[in-house]
C-alpha cells in the first residue's frame, strides 16, 4: 500500500472496516482505495457511519453500535458488509480477492510484530457466528476458522477495527489500521441509547526515574560480586522464613489459637491478709493466728478419674439402654419407630447425673485410702462436694478440716504420691487463753467478701473473718489488714491451670491493750470461785490517775472462739453469757450512788458532823424507816442517831432521803450529770449502753418528792452500768477529774523492723471535772474508808492487809413490768489505797436469793486487791534486784 505521509493526522490509509460502513463518498480518498475496496452503495445506506479524526472530518456523527446490528438484521445489507470485510481484509494481507490463506495471515501478524514490539501479541478479536457471540483473544489459528466458516472475514474485520492492544481490550474504541501495521484509536462507538462500550482503565506509562531504582538492584545482582550475593541471600532467606511462620501462625495454627482464646479465662481471687494479733499491756498474747492443715481435694488433677468414671458409667448407661430397646422391639415384634426411640433417649439431665456420680466415686475412692493410712474414718459430703465443684471448680475442696499432728505426720508418710489430695493450710484465728477476756476481745465470724476500699470483682474468695463485738470489732479494719489478689487461668471446664500473685496482702496490725491480764485472771476467777460458773457478775478494775481499764471481767464466761459455745447456753434469755455485764447491762446502783448524794449535800452545805435520828419501823422491830407523805420506805439500819460517817458506813437510807431532799433534785441531778451517768463511756467495744437519768426537763414535769427519795438510794429512774461507777469513783478518789476510759494504748505494725510508726491512744483524757471542794471529797474518803475498817462497816470482807481501802456497798431491787421483786444487784464500789489512789474496784452480783452487798461482793473485790498487792510486791523486787544488780 501506498505511503500516507501526506494524509490527514500523518495517516498514510485509513482502512475503516467495511463490515461496519462508511458513509463518506469515495471521492475522498482516491489515492487509498483501488478498486477491490470499493464500498458497495447499499451498504453506505445501511445507516452505518465512520467518525473520522476531530481535526479532519469533525462534522460527522459518531457511528452507535447498533448501526451494526440493524445492518445485520437487513439480510442485503449484511452480505454487502461481510462482502466488503472481506475484501478489506483480503487487501490488508496482500491475497487476491478469489481465497484468502490462513498462512499469508501468519506472516502478516509475524510483520505486525516486528514493526510493533510492544505489540508482542497482537489484540485480533473474532466475533464467531452463532447464537451465543463470543469475544476472545484471536491468535494464529483464527484465521484458520476464515476458511472454515462462512462470513467469518466480515467479523474479523469488525474485530480488528474494534481492538487496539492487549492494554485496551474491550475499550469500545474503532481504530484506523496503517499500512505498516501500526494501531492508533480514532473513533468511539456510542449506541442509540446513549450507552458506550465501557473503557477499560488506562495504565499510565511509569516514569522513567520510578524504574531506575529497582534496575539498579538487578544489575548490582548480576555483577560477580559473592559478598552481595550472599547478603541478598540471607535476607531473601529471612524474609521466607518470617514469611513461612507468619503463614504458620495466621493460617495453619489460626484455629488452635482461636480455640485456646474460647477456651480460657482467668478468675480472681481474694488472699485474706494475716489478721493483726492483740496484746495486754505487758506484750501478752491475748488473740493471735495460728496454723491449722486440712485435707484438701484438688480437683484439677481428678479429671482424667473424673472422666475415666464418666465414660464407664456412660457405657453402662449405652448397654442398658440398648437391651431395653431391644427387649421392646421384642415385646413388639417389630422396630421401633424415631418417635417411640425417644423415651430411651439418654438425657441431658440424666448424663450430668452420672457425672457427678462419678466424681464422687473418685473422691470417696482417695479419701477411702486416705482414711485407711492415717487411722482416722473420712466420708465424703456428697451435696457439699457438688455444691463446691459447681461453684468453686478452681478451688481445693476441703474435706477434713483441723488435723493433728499425728494425721499429718501419718499422711506425709504414707501419700508421697498424692493421688489428688494434699494439706492444705490456713491461718485461723486463736485466743490462747481460753475464755480469759473472751467479752472484752469479742469475737470473729466467717467474713470473705471484699471490704470498704477493696475491689469488688473478685471470683472466688478464700476464708477470712470479721470482728463481730469486742475489741475484734472496734478495730476489726486494724486488725484485718488489706486484702491481696490472685490471677487464676482456667481453661474451658473451669479447671486450674496456672496462676499468678497480682497484690500481695497487707498484714494487719497489732492491738495493745491497757488490759493486765493477771489482774483480768484473778478477776475472772474469783466470780467463778465465790458465785460458780453461771453467775451474773462484772468486775471493773481502772487507773484513776488516767482513766485505764486494768481489768473487765464478765460472768458466765464467753468463748471468743463463737463456735466453742453451747448454742442452747449462748439462747438462755436468764445467763446471756453473750452479754458483756460490765458495760452491755443497765443496773439500778443501790446504795453504791449514796456517795453522789453526800457531795451534792455537802456542797449544798451539809454538817457531817450533824446527827440525824432515824425512826424505828414499827412492822419491823429492830429496823427504821422513813415516811414521804403517806408512803413509808424501808431502811435497813437500826433506828438511832446517824451522821455522815455512821451513814456511809451503815449505808442508811433514811438519812439521805432527808439530806437529799433538803438539798433538792436539780443539785442532785447537775452532779450526776458531771459525772455523766446516762451518757456511753465511748469504748470502742460496740458494747455498750448508755444507762438512765432523769434530765432537768423531767424533774420539772410531774417529778415529786417519792422519786427524789427513790433517787437518793440509788433506785427508780436511774440505772447504770459497772463501767460507768468506775468511772465516778475515779473522779471521786483522783480529786473530781472525770476521764474517757482507754481501752487500747496503741496500735503497731506486725513487723518490728518496718518503718510504719506506731499509734499511741493518749492516756488521762478528762472528760469533766465535777467542781466540788476538796474537803467535801476528803470527808466522802474517810466515810468510805471507815466502811472497811470500822467495826460497824459492811465492806470488811475487802481489807487486804497492807491496803486500805475506800469502798461502799450497795443492794437494789430488780422489778419486773409487773412491779414484781424478782432478783437483786449487789454492789461494792472502791478505790484504793486511802493514801494515795491508784485503782478502782467496782464489783456486781445479780442474783435471786438474799444477800448484801458486802456479803456478795466485798470477797471478791478482794480477791482483786489481793492480786495488786501481789503485782506490786513482785515489781518492787524486780526493782530492788536490778538496783543490786
């Protein structure tokens, strides 16, 4: 063909396809076309039309892809198309119009090739005849199918006019073809309904500088240089094994890994920390913790037993379940049908029962070898071990709690393989003195949950106590400590697998008390000694230089170990054991609150010297008594003359009833209120009550002259408790100071060697003073003093040779609602020595029978000054030794 270099847009021939037409006239292209390529009139009146390039022919309309079609379905048209393709083609390959060779095809696409080295495979579409249409990429052999099938050479035609290159196929792009074979896009085919053949997406050619980097690398590589070889080499060697185990992981091992993430979770665990012990004032142990080993299960290591006992029970289920439903199909006759098989069905509920059928035949089964080794019968709870592997999987199972020592020496003999069980220990709490101040220091009960300040998300939670009353109580966040934490991995069933300690626990602190437990003893077994093991008593032993508690005894005893008591004795509404009498108890004083009324009295300007005659009682010979109005009160002295002294001494009630009616209730009242009777004492116990006074307000309300004489003898709207008359004859021996009892002198760290500082409760805080005159306070001393030693005095059963003492003895009658005399409290108040006070001795009685204070009380208010004698005697030596020393 003919150069087109003077053609429009440098095209040497535009050989449009004449399978699709071209509606431009001949006349344009004389110089192109020779007379085999002429396009026959019927076709350019097809409707098809060429879109010559913009810059030559821009005035022509696009040609639609359904041009074509419309042209095929016009049976005239078409054969001039095929025709025309044919001859364009035959053309293009240099053949003669009469047969086209699929060899002279080759050659043509070989030159097309070599023209176009980009073009390595040239993009030759075929449209093959038929009902489906087909579009491929055309090779060699399509020419082939030219010869072979009719029409053929008018579609190859179209296709070689549609394609471009490998790059753009399916671009909906007709193309000229030059003679030397080169491909570039003209015209763009657009159907009637606006739709185009979709663009495939160019690929923009990279820049040059993008393909320097990665051509240097290779050509590096092909130099003979061995060191970079081999450099190139490990690191192509790392990335494939980082590549071989990144495949590893994410694909091969992705559904163990997702398995074991299902599978596992941790639980938390509470760690009670080692709770704080308690001490007297002189170091001794008074609550402490000791060890104590049980015998646990651990259950993780029971579950291939747990499981080998599942499946044998399970395969006994099977086989019985197949001979029943045999011996149904038996009974008959035939097989039995899905909906009768269900009644055999072994059930969800009934496999969970041999379950735990199994586990406790694997647990009796060790604890029957245990039990056999170490001499001692073992059996199995079946409800509490289900209840605990149900709930607390992770745990050891406690099934003998509190060994001896020869148990535990016998099973670590005998069970070096453990089978599954192993001692457990655990700190539980001890008092070792037994019942000795078992009120005072309360009692701990089972308490596991988180406290105040602790995290509350925890799963299982190990046995820990709280302080229920007592000194336990009052500074149970003390004594408890912090709590720590432990991280448990369990797997699917909710066994252990591993566990890690995130918070260890703080231990708690020590208490020490201004108790002396000698003194607390002596006390202690003296009610016991004089008024037997159920007696109602208290005995209140202070410092009246600072108000400590030396001693604080309560009857019937109390165990602080709370399951050690008798539950039927701990419900007795009559004993009470439970009841801390000193402080937990309100009691009508009786003649002890007579020292009260004599300092009102004196204050108010009373002569001791001054006798008072009391009048004999006329239905009780020997006996006086007192009229209030027409009321008559009972006295328990003989009639005759009485001054301060002989009524202190002889405790007459007649005598102030009639000074504390001179000296009128308001005083009476305004002084107890000093000494603060009906007020707590505020010791930390969570014991205590508050006793009873008539306030100002009461006495202005109805109050009459009966009441103010009941008052002065210690009876009617007035109780207290033994710590509370402690209180006031301390004020009343040390001067008039009233001060807040101290229980608790401080509280240290368990560790001596840690840096914490010790916390020290300050001794001698005073409360009030009770603002009367020495001389009054001093005339009350010898009053009270006399009552020991005179020979009229009704508290010699307390004079301890070698101590004088101050005291006052009391009795009061105990009323039911019914007003009806039903027990009495016996009293003895004292502080001693007369000299110079140091201590305070109140002691009580609460009983049916007869009796008197002084007869009840005074011996074992001795027994306790015995025991300061002997204190006292004992430190003094100690001294005078070291002094030899």
């Amino acid at each position: 063909m003919a150069s087109g270099a003077d053609a429009p847009d440098s095209l040497d021939v535009q050989c449009w396809m004449l399978a699709v037409g071209c509606s431009r006239s001949d006349e344009h292209f004389p110089n192109h076309f020779d007379s085999g390529l002429r396009v026959p009139r019927r076709v350019r009146r097809s409707g098809l039309r060429c879109a010559a390039p913009s810059a030559w022919r821009a005035d022509q309309p696009a040609a639609r892809a359904d041009d074509f079609r419309r042209a095929q379905r016009r049976p005239a048209h078409a054969r001039a198309a095929r025709r025309a393709g044919r001859t364009l083609v035959r053309h293009l390959l240099g053949e003669s119009a009469g047969h086209l060779h699929s060899a002279a095809a080759r050659g043509w696409l070989a030159g097309l090739s070599a023209a176009r080295p980009d073009f390595a495979r040239p993009a030759v579409r075929t449209i093959c005849p038929g009902r489906r249409r087909q579009r491929r990429r055309a090779g060699v052999d399509d020419f082939d199918a030219v010869e072979r099938q009719p029409g053929t050479a008018a579609r190859l035609g179209f296709a070689l006019a549609m394609d471009r290159d490998d790059r753009r196929r399916r671009g909906g792009h007709a193309v000229y073809f030059c003679a030397d074979g080169q491909v570039q896009p003209r015209a763009r085919l657009s159907g009637a309904d606006g739709k185009q053949f979709p663009p495939r997406p160019r690929n923009p050619a990279q820049p040059e500088e993008n393909l320097k980097l990665p051509m240097l690398v290779f050509d590096e590589l092909k130099k003979n240089d061995a060191q970079l070889r081999l450099v190139a080499v490990v690191l192509l060697a790392g990335l494939l094994v980082l590549l071989i185990g990144l495949w590893w992981v994410q694909v091969v091992s992705a559904h163990e890994y997702q398995s074991h993430l299902e599978t596992q979770s941790y639980r938390t665990i509470r760690l009670p920390a080692v709770r704080g012990k308690i001490f007297d004032r002189e170091g001794r142990v008074l609550a402490e913790n000791r060890p104590r080993y049980n015998l646990s299960l651990y259950l993780d290591d029971l579950r291939q037993p747990f499981y080998s006992g599942y499946t044998n029970l399970l395969k006994s289920a099977r086989a019985g379940q197949k001979r029943n439903i045999a011996a149904a199909e038996k009974k008959l006759g035939r097989s039995l049908t899905k909906v009768e098989l269900k009644q055999f069905r072994l059930s969800s509920e009934y496999l969970e029962q041999l379950r735990q059928e199994a586990r406790v035949r694997v647990a009796s089964g060790i604890l029957a070898q245990v039990s056999e080794k170490i001499g001692q019968p073992l059996a199995l709870d079946a409800k509490n071990f289900n209840s605990h592997y149900a709930k607390k999987l992770a745990l050891p199972y406690p099934a003998l709690k509190n060994l001896d020592a020869t148990n535990i020496a016998r099973f670590e003999e005998n069970f070096t393989n453990r089978l599954g069980a192993d001692l457990e220990l655990e700190s539980v709490r001890s008092y070792p003195n037994g019942t000795v101040a078992g009120h005072l220091l309360g009692y701990v009960l089972r308490d596991d949950e988180a406290q105040s300040g602790e995290n509350s998300y925890f799963n299982y939670f190990l046995p820990d106590y709280r302080g229920m009353v007592g000194v336990e109580a009052g500074f149970d966040s003390e004594l408890r400590g912090r709590a720590g934490e432990e991280s448990v991995l369990v797997n699917s069933l909710g066994y252990r697998q591993s566990e890690n300690i995130g918070n260890q626990p703080e231990p708690g602190h020590n208490v020490v008390l201004t108790l002396d437990l000698d003194l607390q003893r002596a006390a202690e077994n003296s009610i016991a000694a004089h008024r037997g093991a159920d007696a109602r008593a208290a005995v209140v032993v202070m410092d009246v230089r600072n108000g400590d508690v030396l001693a604080m005894a309560s009857s019937p005893a109390f165990n602080p170990v709370y399951s050690a008591n008798d539950g039927a004795r701990l419900a007795d509404e009559t004993l009470r054991p439970a009841i801390n009498r000193a402080t937990q108890e309100n009691y009508a004083p009786g003649s002890i609150f007579k020292p009260v009324i004599a300092l009102a009295a004196l204050e108010n300007g009373l002569n001791p010297d001054k006798f008072y005659e009391v009048q004999a009682d006329p239905t009780r010979p020997g006996r006086g008594c007192i009229y209030i109005g027409k009321r008559k009160i009972d006295d328990t002295v003989p009639p005759g003359e009485y001054d301060l002294k002989r009524a202190i001494m002889r405790s007459s009630n007649a005598y102030f009833i009639t000074n504390g009616l001179h000296t009128g209730v308001d005083k009476i009242i305004t002084l107890a209120k000093k000494f603060h009777f009906g007020e707590k004492t505020g010791l930390p116990t969570r014991q205590e009550t508050r006793g009873e006074l008539p306030s100002l307000a009461r006495i202005h309300d109805g109050w009459r002259d009966g009441d103010t004489a009941n008052l002065c003898i210690g009876q009617g709207e007035l109780s207290v408790t033994p710590l509370q008359m402690a209180v006031a004859y301390s004020a009343i021996a040390n001067g008039g100071k009233v001060f807040w009892p101290r229980l608790v002198a401080r509280i240290e760290p368990q560790d001596p060697a840690a840096r914490e500082m010790a916390t020290n409760f300050p001794s001698a805080l005073v409360r009030d003073r009770i603002g009367v005159s020495v001389r009054s306070l001093k005339l009350l001393h010898n009053a009270m003093l006399a009552e020991t030693e005179d020979a009229e005095g009704t508290g010699k059963a307390a004079v301890v040779p070698g101590l004088r003492i101050c005291g006052k003895t009391g009795t009061a009658q105990v009323q039911d609602s019914a007003n009806r005399l039903i027990a009495y409290n016996f009293w003895f108040a004292s502080f001693a020595p007369y000299e110079n006070p140091r201590y305070a001795v109140v002691v009580l009685v609460q009983a049916e029978g007869s009796g008197s204070g002084g007869a009840t009380c005074a011996p074992i208010a001795h027994d306790v000054y015995e025991e300061i004698v002997n204190q006292e005697k004992s430190a003094a030596g100690k001294v005078l030794a070291a002094t030899l020393n």
